[in-house]
C-alpha cells in the first residue's frame, strides 16, 4: 500500500466535514498520544508479539502523519520534508556506509554518531556544550543514563563501575541522614533523587539499560502481587485482611514459584 493513501486519510479527517476530534488537535494535545504509542510498540516487543508490533508501528507512523499534516496546514513543513530530512541525516551519520570514511568496530560508529551529533547541534543553534540537545520530557531513568554518557565523554566518570558503586553508598549515608532529621521534604527529595541518579550510573557502568531494567522489576513485581492476590482468594481471604508476616510467606511463595 503507497503511503499516499495514509496521507490522504489524515487530510481528510483534519479537512471541512472531517473529524471534529481530529480537527481541533494541536501539536501540543497530540504529544501525549505519541509517546503513548511509542512504548505500546515497545511493549509488542517486549512481549515478542510480532502482530502487535505490526498494528503499533501503524499507530506510531500516524501520529507521525497527523504532525506533519499539522506542520503542513500551518505553512512550515510536510510529510515529504520529514522523509527527506531522516533520510539525509541517516547519510550523514552514516559516513562509512555512504562515504568513504573507514568505521572499525560498533562502539567506534557510537563515537563518530555522538560527534556529527554534536556538530549539528552547534550548527543548528543548539550548543555545543555536552549536555545540550538532551530533551527535558525524557523519561527521566532514561535522561539520566544520557546525562552520565554525555558528561563521562568529558572525562568526569569513575574509571570502573566500583567508583559508581562507592557513589550508591555514599548517598545512602546522606539520604539516612536526612530522614533521621524530618522537617524538610525538599531535601529529602534532593538525597532520594541523588540516589536514583547514582543507581543509574552504575546501571550504565554495567552495561544495563535503567529503564528496560525497572520496567523488568516493575513486571515481576506486578505477576507476584497479582499471584499475591490469588493465593489469598483460595484461602478465602482478601490481602487486605492479612498481617505482614503471612503478607510476606505469599510474596516469597510467588517468588518461588518463578512468578
């Protein structure tokens, strides 16, 4: 199927005796939708759920649709500028495969990518300081690994993950600290937002994907509650009704059981 169908599709819902949802949108109102269905698709993959991929893809590729028809209206740009900007920033990022520069290995690609990153960054009026260009509506696991990256590509990182691990326990200290002493919750909420920020440095000096790595955690942690759950409903009670100590036999039964 040509794309120019999509196209046409989101034309005429934005159109006269289109969609009266449709046509009142915004770019503003439409962003929320956009990166809702940027993690539907990446949980179709994390469920390895190739249909679902399919129809994800799909939504993801009309949010993309519905911008520029957006940008399209308001006399900026439209869907055919968007291919032709991907496709020329690919080539340029891309220099050993569309030029004649010579790429060794993966992590040297990683390094040269993050360099004509940068340079057009500062081109195009960004900055050129290390942490520019680095979007501030990030999922913030996910801006933080980018903010370690960035500033260990200056030099300021441990040298080894032992260094990011001391980081955790010295910010425990300070966290312990700060609770022992109650009053102040902007404080309290400085020590634990330097702690998830230390964790994730040594999520990254592990080589381990923060947030894929919390969503896990968030997963098991929902099949053993819901197996929690279960467990007490045989029993003919409710969690509810359940004292720490029997609270805790159902969590490590669940556990056992590979939930």
């Amino acid at each position: 199927m040509d794309i120019r169908e999509l196209l046409e599709v989101m034309q005429r819902l934005r159109s006269e005796g289109g969609c009266p949802w449709d046509r009142e949108q915004t770019f503003a109102t439409v962003a929320p939708y956009t990166i809702e269905e940027a993690y539907e698709v990446a949980d179709a993959i994390a469920r390895d759920d190739p249909e679902a991929l399919r129809d994800e893809l799909g939504d993801l590729l009309f949010q993309v649709v519905f911008h520029a028809r957006m940008a399209e209206e308001a006399g900026s740009f439209a869907f055919g500028d968007v291919v032709r900007a991907i496709t020329h920033k690919m080539q340029r990022r891309h220099p050993h495969v569309f030029g004649a520069a010579q790429i060794a290995n993966a992590a040297e690609q990683t390094r040269a990518w993050e360099d004509q990153k940068a340079r057009e960054r500062a081109a195009g009026g960004q900055g050129s300081g290390a942490l520019d260009g680095i979007p501030g509506s990030l999922p913030s696991l996910m801006r933080a690994t980018k903010l370690g990256r960035r500033a260990a590509r200056t030099g300021f990182d441990w040298p080894d993950w032992k260094g990011a691990r001391d980081k955790i326990d010295e910010e425990l200290r300070e966290l312990d600290e700060e609770i022992a002493r109650p009053g102040d919750r902007a404080r309290l909420e400085h020590e634990v937002g330097d702690l998830l920020f230390a964790v994730v440095n040594l999520a990254r000096h592990v080589d381990i994907d923060a947030e894929a790595a919390l969503q896990a955690s968030n997963g098991r942690f929902t099949r053993r509650f819901r197996e929690m759950e279960k467990a007490a409903q045989a029993n003919g009670t409710r969690l509810e009704d359940l004292d720490v100590e029997a609270l805790d036999r159902l969590w490590n039964q669940a556990k056992a059981a590979g939930v």
